[in-house]
C-alpha cells in the first residue's frame, strides 16, 4: 500500500483498507453527504488505496477532492462493465463536483422510414427502435434534419401530410400542385408509384445518387417523347440540384465505414473544455458537433474524453454507436470502456487513437475545430451575460418610466445596532455588473440615536455634495474621480419614508433631475416620489433580481464594515480599563495589532515597542 496521504481522514482510510477486490462503483461525499466524486473500478480495493498516495502524486482536481472528502462508499458489481453502466447513471442523477460531465447529452436526431406503410412518410426521430424502419443518421442537429428533409421533398415528391390515406379525397392540398407531393390521398399514385419514389430517397440518402439520376433521367426523356414538356422540365430541375448536392459532399475514406472522431479542446486555466465530433457515415463526413463539457482546473484531456464517452455513448444512445472511434488523446480504462460499448452495440467496437496517417490529420482538424468551439463558447458566454444585463436594464427603465437606460446605478443602505457604530454603503452598478473599486463607506457622524431617516440623509448629502464639488473642478471635461459620475438612477433600501428623506437632500441640493426609487423588503415593492401607488415587478423578472442583487449587495457591504467597527469599538473599551492606556495609545495598539486577539498573541517585546508600554501595562493586556 502507498503512503498515506496526511490529508486524508482516518475513517475514510479504514474503509479502504476493508474495501473488496471486486468490480464496482465508489462515491467520495462531503460533511453535508453531497457527492464529490464517482467513479468505478475493476478492483475497489486497488483504486481506492490510490486515492491514499502521498498528495504530490495526485492530479490539482483529485488533490483538492480528497481534502474536502469526509467518507466514501461503495457498490459491489458482477462485473466491471456493469460497474461502469451504473457510475454513468450515478454521475447524471447525482451531477457530482469533481466529474467531468456533458452539458448537452440528448441523442441525435434522424430521418426515418417505415417500409411496412403502404405510403411511407420520411420523418424525423430521436429514437432509434429495432424495427422494420429504415434509419438515417445521425444528424448533429434537429434543424439539420428539418433542412435535409426540406431538400428531399423539393427533389422527390413524398408526402409530409399525417392524414389517413385511402385514396377517395375528393381533392388535393397545395403539395400536390408544387410538385412536392403525388396524392395518394386522391389515388393520383397508387403505392407502386409511390414506392419507387420512396425508394428514390433512400438511394439518396445512402449516398447514391448514380441510380436516382438515371431513373429521372429516363422519366424525362419519356415524357419529353410525350410531349410532356412541363413534367419533363421539373425531372430536369429535380436532376441538376440532386448533382450538384452530390458535388458539394466532402468524401473522407470511403473504405473506412462509420467513424466518429473525437477531440477535445486545448487545456485552458478557469474554462470548460469542449469536446467536437465528427461524424463519417458511409466514408462521407456528415456533419459535426461541439459539446462543452463541465470540467475542473487540473483535469487531463484523457480523462476528460473518457469521461465523455461513457456519458455520450450511454445505453439510451447505443444505436449512435460507430464501428471504430478515433480519439486525439489515450483514453484512461480503454480496455473496459471498448469492451462495454462492443456489447452495447453487439459487435466490435474500436477505440484507437493514431500517431500518424490520414486518421491522425482529420484528428488535427477535429481539435482545431475544438479550440475554435471553445473561443466561440467563451465569447458567446461573455456576451449573453452582457445581453442579460442589457434586458434587465431596458426591462428597469420602463417600470420606472426613466427617461434613460439605467447604466450607472447607486444603491444605499445604512446599518446600526440600537444606534450605535452607525454606517452607511453605497454600491454602484455600471452596465448591470458591479464596479467595486467605485464602492463607498460612510461612518455617520452627526446622527444621534435610531433615525434611520437623518443617516441616509448625511451619507446621501455627503455624497452629492461630492459630485457637486467634482463637477464644478471639472467644468467641460471629463472626470475620472468616481465621485463626479453622475449616476442614472439612485436606490434606496427601505420604504416611501427613506425615499422622502433623500428626496429633501436631493432638493436641497438642486439635483432635482437624478432619478430616485427606494425598495422595500417585505413584498419587495419599489416606490418612486413622482407616483402614487407602488411598483410590483413580477417576481420572476430579471429587472427584480437586478434590483434585489444591488440592494443585498449594498446591504452586505454596510453590515460588514458596521462589524468592523463594532469589533474595534469593543477592543477599545476593554483596553480604556486599564490604567496607562489612553486614546492615544488604543490607537497605536489596534494600528499595530489590529485586534485584540492579535495584541495578546504577540510577545512582549513586540508590545513594548508601542511608545509608553510599561511591562505592567502588558501583563494587564494579558489578564483581559
């Protein structure tokens, strides 16, 4: 066994050391009992004691796991890849920390069609069921299919209604008269006819289209014998857009048979990584598709693409199985996982990962195709939140009526304890994101007693008489002191009566033109001086969570420095009983010291080098 890892619990290292040797699943949990991590193991006891290596040998993600690791336990499986069939189900259910997890896991769409129907529709499906359909796919996406499928009725005449067809409707729909449909539903075709278009399709689909082409062919010069010009010009049109569709197909190894290749994107600090697929059906590359998956800083790209597998290739998806997989990095447990996915699909399936050649090349692509979906994913990110914050701003000014979208944004709060230590906060929000270094405390000096009222008032006019000051030194050119930005709308915590008070300050002042609101806790109601009844936002709206986010902001701000001074008011009582200590020197004490727990853990001599510190007066410190 390795040596243990200091780190580690002596309980959870009893459980291993009792652990079997046979296959099964095990969860690390934390003190609350939440899933840390899952994973499986042909030998619980083997793959436990790794955990219990000294931490250096650990990966940063599995170092960090088996610290905040309270205990684990375990499952016992028949067999390894029954093991790893329920650590893929436990991972969804319980989405644990530390795993590596798909954000998009829905199966792939398809074309199918029914042979066993006497007029057969193509349609779109997700599920792939053991039939007497045929099924083509998979496609990357459903509106890929919707494309495909609009193509295919433009070039072969089958139908899209869901009626019931007998053949008697007195007459057909529009379908009929585009040439997109033969009306069977009027007995236009009989199912002959129909099936031979059917069977047009499905050539089509399998990618050859050399059969199709001759068939419409010959329809065209049998109805251009006819005289049958208008017929023959649609078989020409439905002829050139099936050879040039065909043209436009990218051939990968048509001797190669259905390939998925995978790759993930370059390890970046602080991001997920996204993993893209490409998928080669019938030697043609048909498509791809990149899935972001949740991952932690320090997680390997092997790891990371194994993790994906399993969760990608799950049972539910097992008819999108290929023959061979190609991955850009080893995988870990390669073996068992090609093992488990060969009697998913019950035939062989390989997982290689080349060094060279042509499969190492569409590997290349693939990954660069990756890091491309990574820069996009992180871009798209940045922007949605910049669009959400854009919506709750524009959703903001026209439940307030503001005259202008609120991009810069004061929220004010004040925080006492029966009047004592009294402070006020303000926050700012610019473009909905919190802009921190603009933060402002205010310790209220002129304010005697509870009257919340008159401390908003002080921290409000000693802020705008701030602006005032900056905006007259700054006459006609910007200013970049903070105090100076004129903010687009002000917010108060409390109700109608804060609201008054701040509007006396702002009168006073002759700011009359800065938009004020004040929001009140209970039923979450905004008030506005200009209007009767109060405003209700409705609780699922972002422009309230905007709100609520800048007045729980400014609340936290003011209560944490509120405590701060409490603390230090506290130390200074106590040090003002002993005889010695004056103003004076409770000051430089709390300078050096900071409290009083630190003041009483330092030595002597480092007290005595405050000025006029008697080692009387430090023994005193000590007796507190």
């Amino acid at each position: 066994m390795p040596a243990h890892n200091t780190s580690m619990r002596h309980s959870i290292l009893e459980h291993i050391r009792h652990a079997p040797k046979a296959p099964g699943v095990y969860t690390f949990t934390n003190g609350l009992g939440q899933p840390l991590y899952i994973g499986k193991a042909s030998s619980l006891r083997s793959r436990l004691r790794s955990y219990s290596a000294k931490p250096e040998s650990l990966s940063p993600k599995i170092r960090i796991m088996v610290q905040q690791a309270e205990s684990v336990h375990y499952v016992v499986t028949d067999s390894p890849e029954e093991a790893l069939i329920l650590e893929n189900t436990l991972i969804k259910q319980e989405s644990p920390r530390f795993n590596s997890r798909l954000k998009d896991d829905k199966t792939y769409p398809y074309i199918k069609i029914n042979r066993k129907e006497a007029f057969p529709k193509v349609e779109l499906t997700r599920r792939v069921l053991n039939d007497s359909s045929i099924y083509f796919g998979p496609y990357t996406s459903a509106r890929s299919v919707r494309q495909s499928l609009d193509t295919l009725n433009r070039l072969f005449p089958y139908r899209s209604c869901t009626r019931e067809i007998t053949g008697t409707d007195a007459r057909a729909c529009l379908e009929y008269d585009m040439h997109r449909c033969l009306a069977p539903c009027t007995g236009a075709a009989d199912s002959d006819a129909y099936g031979r278009v059917i069977d047009q399709v499905v050539q089509f689909l399998q990618g050859d289209s050399k059969p199709v082409v001759s068939d419409l062919k010959r329809q065209m010069n049998n109805a251009a014998r006819s005289m049958a010009y208008e017929r023959a010009a649609i078989y020409r049109d439905r002829i050139h857009q099936i050879e040039q569709i065909s043209s436009h197909q990218k051939m990968a190894n048509p001797k190669s048979g259905d390939i998925d290749a995978v790759a993930t994107s370059t390890p970046t600090p602080g991001t997920n990584f996204w993993v893209e697929v490409f998928l080669v059906r019938n030697g043609m590359v048909t498509g791809h598709k990149a899935m972001e998956m949740e991952a932690s800083d320090g997680d390997d790209p092997g790891n990371v693409l194994a993790d994906f597998i399993k969760q990608y290739y799950s049972p539910e998806n097992s008819n999108t199985i290929p023959d061979k997989i190609l991955t850009s990095q080893s995988i870990f447990d390669r073996a068992n996982i090609q093992e488990w996915m060969s009697a998913q699909r019950g035939k062989l399936v390989s997982i290689i990962t080349p060094s060279r050649g042509k499969n190492r090349k569409l590997l290349d692509l693939v990954q660069t195709n990756a890091d491309e979906a990574q820069r996009i994913g992180l871009r798209s990110q940045r922007s949605r939140h910049s669009t959400e914050a854009a919506v709750s701003l524009a959703k903001l000014q026209e439940y307030l009526s503001l005259p202008d979208i609120p991009n810069r944004i004061e929220c004010y709060d004040v925080s006492n304890i029966q009047g004592s230590n009294p402070v006020a906060s303000m926050v700012v929000f610019e473009e909905g994101k919190p802009a921190k270094g603009q933060y402002r405390r205010f310790k209220i000096r002129h304010v005697d007693g509870i009257d919340d009222y008159s401390m908003m008032q002080e921290a409000l006019r000693r802020r705008f008489i701030r602006y005032l000051d900056s905006r007259d030194q700054n006459t006609g050119s910007a200013t970049k002191d903070s105090w100076g930005r004129r903010p687009d709308l002000v917010i108060i915590d409390g109700g109608r009566g804060h609201l008054s008070a701040v509007l006396e300050v702002l009168l006073e002042l002759g700011l009359t033109s800065i938009q004020l609101t004040s929001l009140a806790k209970q039923e979450e109601l905004l008030f506005q001086s200009n209007v009767a009844e109060p405003i209700r936002i409705p609780s699922n709206d972002s422009a309230l969570f905007l709100v609520q986010r800048l007045r729980d902001e400014a609340h936290r701000f003011a209560i944490t420095h509120h405590r701060t001074l409490r603390s230090k008011a506290a130390i200074r009582s106590q040090l003002s009983t002993i005889p010695g200590i004056g103003p004076k020197r409770e000051r430089a004490l709390l300078r050096k010291f900071g409290s009083l727990k630190q003041l009483q853990a330092a030595p002597d001599e480092a007290i005595m080098m405050v000025p006029g510190l008697t080692p009387n007066i430090v023994h005193s410190i000590r007796m507190l």
